[in-house]
C-alpha cells in the first residue's frame, strides 16, 4: 500500500477515526460495529472515512495496528525491563489490576480481533499474529536476558517460556472475560512464574 502523507489536520482526523472504531469494535465485535457507527462516534462525514481508508477492511487493519500500540505501550513501562521474577511479579500484578479497572470485561484488545477475524481474513490474521510476536519478543528479551545473567540455568528456554508465559495471558484473560473475575488470570501467571523460577540455578 502507498504512503500518504497527511498534514498535521488530516492525521488527527485519520487517528480520530480509528480511534473510534477501536472502541466500538472492541465494545461490539468487527462484525457488529458498521462505518456509519464509526462515522457517528467519530464526529466525520461518510467522505472523510472513506478518504482514509478505501473500505471496512481497510480501517480494520488499522483497528489493530492501534489496538496493539495501545496494549504494548500501556505495558512498556514494565514490559521493558521483564529481566527478574520480581519484574515478572509487577508485570503480573499490573496485568490483573488493569483488568479488575475494566471490571473483566472486554478480554484481550488484539485477542479478541484475532478470534473474530483469523478464520475469515488472513491479511487481517497475519496483523494480528505480528502484534503477538512484538509481545512474545518484549517477555522473551527479558527472559534472555535472565539466562545471560545466571539467573536462569542453561537449560531454561527463554523463547518456549515465553511462548508459554503469552499463550497463558491470553488464556487467563479470556476467561477472566467469561467468569468476570481474575482468579484463572492470577493462576496462570502465577503458574507460568513459578515454572520459570524453578529454572533457578540453587544458590
């Protein structure tokens, strides 16, 4: 796709847009949520949307390009420095306040766009799984740099712990979603923190 440039206005609007969209998708599904939803919320015109993006389609892509800049940079803070169990206890407990704030609902921002769109869009499905890599490599980084460390023995795998450290977040959040509370959310990564400290070289 050609870059646009767009002045300093446009861009506002573009993001105001996508904005919109993302909270009405989030609250409502891709499939219940129509550019004339996106239209109203965003305060634009039927033109403006489509001046932007050629299609739906199209403003979905951006949906999760938003949506995942929104999740890692909440988390960046903690997200960054993932290198000891301490910051892996703060990053947990930081997860499971952010949801109790949300009253469980909602899940994840980018898992539940992939769930509605991996089996239906692929461009839309490949999006996704790139916004899940960029937040396997933050966990993974830190975990390597554990092992450098001898925090962890040679024999812990930094990139399957990680993997499973996000496939467990993922799993706590959904069901965090579908029970209203945090008690699978905390299990899991209290469960997967454990497992990681159990590759803890004896002192």
């Amino acid at each position: 796709m050609t870059e646009v440039r767009l002045t300093r206005k446009g861009q506002a609007t573009r993001d105001r847009i996508v904005a919109a969209a993302s909270e009405l998708m989030f609250e409502r599904g891709v499939a219940g949520t129509s550019t004339d939803d996106v239209r109203a919320a965003a305060g634009v015109s039927t033109s403006q949307i489509y001046h932007y993006f050629s299609d739906k389609r199209t403003l979905v892509l951006a949906v999760i390009a938003h949506q995942t800049e929104a999740v890692l940079t909440t988390q960046e803070p903690l997200l960054s420095t993932l290198d000891s169990l301490e910051a892996l206890r703060a990053w947990r407990d930081f997860l499971v306040a952010l949801q109790q704030g949300y009253g469980c609902r909602g899940g994840c921002p980018i898992g539940s766009l992939g769930s509605e769109l991996a089996d239906v869009d692929d461009e839309a499905r490949q999006a996704v799984a790139t916004g899940y890599t960029r937040w396997e490599t933050s966990i993974r980084a830190g975990l390597h740099a554990m092992r450098d460390r001898g925090d962890l023995r040679p024999d812990a795998d930094p990139d399957r712990l990680a993997l499973a450290t996000l496939t467990a977040l993922q799993g706590g959040l959904l069901l965090t979603q579908v029970r209203r509370d945090t008690v699978a959310l905390e299990a899991a990564l209290d469960s997967m923190i454990d497992h990681i400290g159990s590759f803890a070289p004896p002192r």
